[in-house]
C-alpha cells in the first residue's frame, strides 16, 4: 500500500515510518510540510502523494499547554481532523485517526469500551473528541484509534521528560492517584500496521496490558534506566497544581481488538523495558 503519515516526526509517527516502511510505499510530511488547520494545504500535501490510506499522528499533546492556547488546540486537534477527512473523502482514500483517554471524564469503575460515552474535561480531550465527530462526519472510511499515556524514543512524552528531569534533580513529585495504561509507541504502530492491512474500520481502543498509577510508572521508568539515585515522592493529583484537570480513573478496554484480531499487546512493564533497552531509548 502507499501509506501518507502526517506527523512523522512525533513520538508515533516515528515509529509508524520503522515499523511500517518495509512492508509498504510510506512517506512522511510534518509542521515544516504544511499547516493542517489549513485546508487548502491539506488537500495539496495528500493530492501531491496520492496515498491509499493517510495516517494522521499529527497532534497538539501537551495537555496542559492546551489549556492556554485552546485556539491552536483546536486548530490541529479539531479542524485539523476535519481538513483532512475532506482532502480525502473526494478521492475515497482510508483515514487512520488516534484520540485519547482523555474525552472520558474517569469516573468509571471499570475499564472504558469503545462504545461509553464522552465526558472530556479538559481542552485537550474536548479537541479530540471534536476531531473523532469532524472524522466520523466527513469520511466514509475511517479507523479511529483511542490510546492513552502514549511514550517512546522520540518526540516529546512523559517518559522522556522524566528522564531529562531526573538528570538535574534529586527528587520528582509524580501523581498517586491518576490510573491508567502506559503505551509504547512501537507495540501501537505494530498493532495499527495489523489493523490497516486487515482493512478494518471503527473505533478501537488500544494500549498496553495492564494498568498502573503515574507514580509506579516514573519508578519503573528510573529503576530501568538505571536511576537509582532519584527520588519519586507519591502525591496527590491536587497537589501538583496542573493547569488542566485530567481524568484519575481512565484505562481502556482492549477486548474489541483481541476478538477482532486474536491479538494481544504486551504487559507495559515488559514494553517499557524494551523501549529503555534499544538504541536511543534514554535520551
């Protein structure tokens, strides 16, 4: 397949271009490409490749900064979705599209499924979930896929901050109380490479096995990284003061992809080791 992936310098869209580029005609294009808030330069960076299927990876992510500068947010998170759901619904060309845990508000006991219903409640979650209805709206042919603490060795995520932080101070204040699933960025790509070239279309939720506290996951994070000589001190989520609000409680059910597919993603602690272990994983 020719595959367009937007966004190919990020966290994801890097590992899409590895993971995907030898089985299929991938390019990339990113922000110094084009500016997809722009729909007439939407439409000329997909007309000018003529792809199959168009990954959009490109995404404001910083949900805090969101909170600040909710017009560009919007711009990329929103219409951003929308310019590109055009741009390919005239040429009838596949759309994969990610969202996030983040438009459900976290008050479930349980793990979400695709079909819950949305209660973002920050401006982060709220863009995307306006980008899920621009896609649903504007494209016939659509893969819409939800993850959540999204990490790897490239762009900029939780992971890689932390690691830069722990490299100047003696002790970090990480949140106790928000749960959820971290995701490695390479075990996502391989599950969307899976999913396209099966042709299926729909929401599906996808992270990593199992659950964790943001907390245990900067330990874990240090301890294979070999940091021992930094403190990470459990506290509440109230206490760090974060501009957004984000959800205490948002993991994600991946049974739709395990009886669509008869897969399953790695445990995260088994990815996070691996992620750590390759070439580049601790800058």
């Amino acid at each position: 397949m020719k595959i367009l992936v937007l966004g190919h310098r990020g966290t994801l869209g890097s590992d899409l271009m590895l993971r995907m580029g030898g089985a299929h005609d991938i390019t990339g294009k990113d922000i110094d490409d084009f500016d997809i808030s722009v729909e007439e330069e939407c439409r000329r960076v997909i007309e000018d490749s003529s792809p199959d299927v168009v990954i959009n990876a490109a995404a404001c992510t910083n949900v805090d900064g969101c909170e600040t500068d909710h017009d560009r947010c919007f711009a990329v998170n929103a219409v951003g979705v929308k310019n590109v759901a055009l741009a390919c619904g005239r040429e009838g060309i596949r759309i994969v599209q990610f969202s996030t845990d983040c438009i459900f508000d976290g008050r479930k006991p349980s793990p979400y499924i695709e079909e819950d219903e949305p209660a973002p409640l920050n401006v982060y979650g709220a863009s995307k979930l306006e980008g899920e209805r621009f896609l649903q709206a504007f494209s016939d042919r659509w893969l819409l896929i939800r993850t959540s603490w999204l990490y790897g060795r490239n762009g900029g995520n939780f992971m890689k901050t932390l690691l830069t932080e722990a490299d100047h101070a003696k002790s970090i204040d990480v949140a106790s109380d928000q749960v959820g699933s971290p995701t490695y960025s390479w075990d996502l790509a391989g599950a969307v490479q899976l999913l396209i070239e099966r042709g299926d279309q729909g929401i599906y939720h996808l992270t990593n096995r199992g659950r964790c506290s943001r907390y245990e996951f900067a330990c874990k994070v240090l301890q294979y990284a070999g940091k021992t000589d930094v403190a990470v001190r459990a506290v509440p989520l109230e206490e760090l003061c974060r501009p957004a609000v984000v959800p205490a409680r948002s993991v994600l059910s991946c049974r739709k992809f395990f009886e669509t597919t008869g897969r399953t993603m790695r445990f995260w602690q088994i990815a996070l080791q691996d992620c750590l272990a390759r070439p580049g994983g601790r800058k």
